[in-house]
C-alpha cells in the first residue's frame, strides 16, 4: 500500500520543521527520503509513525486516514519503523529483543507451548536471514553498532511489516555490513516490501532507490529516479546551502 501525506505541518515553537509536505512512497518500490541536516526527515518519520502530532495535514496509507492513530495501531496496519540512535534493549539477548519486538506484555508474558515455540522459530528465522544468528544468545549491549542495527530491524521484521520505513540504516555501520544492508533491503523489496529510507550515504541512496524524494525547509522540492536526482540544480542548491 501506498504511503501519502497532503500538506503535512509542524512547528516547533518557531521553528517550522514541516512546512506544507505532499509526497506519495509509492507501494512496491524502495524510496529514499534525502535533505540536508534539519530539513525535517526525522520529524516527517516521526508524524507519519505517529510518535508525534502533525499540527496540520493528513496522512494515509493504502487510501485510509492514519493521522491520528497511535503508533501501535499504524505498526499494526503494516508500518514498520526503525530509529536513527537504534531502539534495543542492552540487557536482552538477541532472541529476546526480536520477541520482545511483537509481545508488548513482555518476552515472558503471554504465549506458551506451540505458539511460543513458532514464535521462537520465526525469531530465529529473521536472525539467520538477518547474518546474526550466531548472536542469538548474546546481549544487545556486546554487539557492535551495525549488529545492533540489523537486531532493531529484525524485530520490525517480526512484526511482517509491508512498508518499511528506516532511519539511517547505514549510519555509523561498516563498510562490509553496509553491502549487507542494501542487498538485503533489495531481497526484501522483490518479495514485496515497501521501503521508505532517509539516508545521508548517497552511494547507498543512489545503489538502492528506485524513487528519490528530497526535503529542503519542511517540504519536497525534487522527486525522480536516482539518474535525475543526481544532476537536479535544485538538490545541489540545497546540499551547498545556496
Ligand atoms: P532532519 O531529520 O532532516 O535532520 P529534523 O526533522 O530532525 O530534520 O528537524 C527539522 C527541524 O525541526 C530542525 O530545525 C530541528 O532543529 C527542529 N526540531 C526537530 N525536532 C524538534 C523538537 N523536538 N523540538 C524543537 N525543534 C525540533
């Protein structure tokens, strides 16, 4: 399903972080959502997942109205999300945070017998499929950044995202682990994901996206495929500051 926003609004104090954004992600492609630092990605991710209220605008997805739900209720129509500083519990193991990912009453709450035991099964399906099943007992605290980051997508996962929205998934991840990422956002394209990414490793952006949108002051002011965003007059003006 598609992911819209009309005229979407926000303003913090004085500072308008969204000023007015209309943009479709259309379904079944991978978008990027590029800008220079303040031209409200983060703040469009946080409106869009609900985490924080649009003074004005709509967003829907699949053509139903979304903007007032609450978070759990826009994962639950099949938007799953990331996090730019990567949301894992330290002290859990590897197992544990994916379950956690699904089971809000806790890992130990809740499910028992079979269901527990297919749970674990797709847990440690996303682990293996993710490079890191090798750490499914180990805690989030002793694993590396990029480890951490491929975890925090493998709960998302555990929750059968269709759109995937993600918020510098190569931030601060190693070259090595960077090839991963984008093979595996392409895998997981072709068998159907959605993919939204706001992401500043333009080799990763141009690599991967089939569609480009980028942010200047709160709103959209290019979109196309990588080939005409990489020579866009107007995306160079933003990036230089001009
Ligand atoms: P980006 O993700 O593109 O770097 P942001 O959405 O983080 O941009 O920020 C857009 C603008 O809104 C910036 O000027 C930023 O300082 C401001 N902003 C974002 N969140 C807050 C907040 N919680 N309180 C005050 N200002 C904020």
């Amino acid at each position: 399903m598609s992911l819209a926003t009309v005229d979407l609004r926000k303003a913090f104090g004085g500072v308008v972080a969204l000023d007015g954004a209309t943009v479709t992600f259309r379904e079944g492609r991978i978008n990027a959502l590029i800008g220079p630092n303040g031209s409200g990605k983060t703040t469009y991710f946080n409106c869009v997942t609900g985490m924080i209220r649009a003074d004005s605008g709509t967003v829907t997805y699949g053509g139903t109205d979304i903007t007032r739900k609450a978070p759990h209720a826009i994962a639950r129509a099949g938007v799953g999300r990331t996090f730019q500083l990567c949301r894992v519990f330290p002290r859990m193991t590897a197992l544990d945070n994916v379950l956690a990912a699904v089971r809000p009453g806790g890992v130990s709450g809740g499910l028992r017998g079979a269901r527990h035991r297919a749970e674990v099964d797709r847990a440690r399906g996303w682990l293996t499929r993710l490079g890191i099943e090798h750490l499914i007992d180990i805690e989030a605290r002793n694993m590396s950044w990029g480890q951490q980051k491929l975890l925090e997508l493998a709960g998302v996962l555990m929750g059968e995202p269709a759109t995937v929205l993600l918020d510098e998934p190569a931030g601060g991840v190693n070259p090595a682990l960077l090839d991963r990422i984008g093979t595996l956002v392409r895998d997981l394209n072709a068998e159907g994901r959605t993919f939204v990414i706001v992401e500043h490793n333009m080799d990763l952006v141009m690599s991967i996206s089939d569609h480009i949108v980028v942010f200047d002051r709160g709103r959209p002011i290019a979109e196309g495929p990588p080939s005409l965003i990489r020579t866009d007059e107007r995306v160079l003006g933003a990036y230089l500051g001009s």
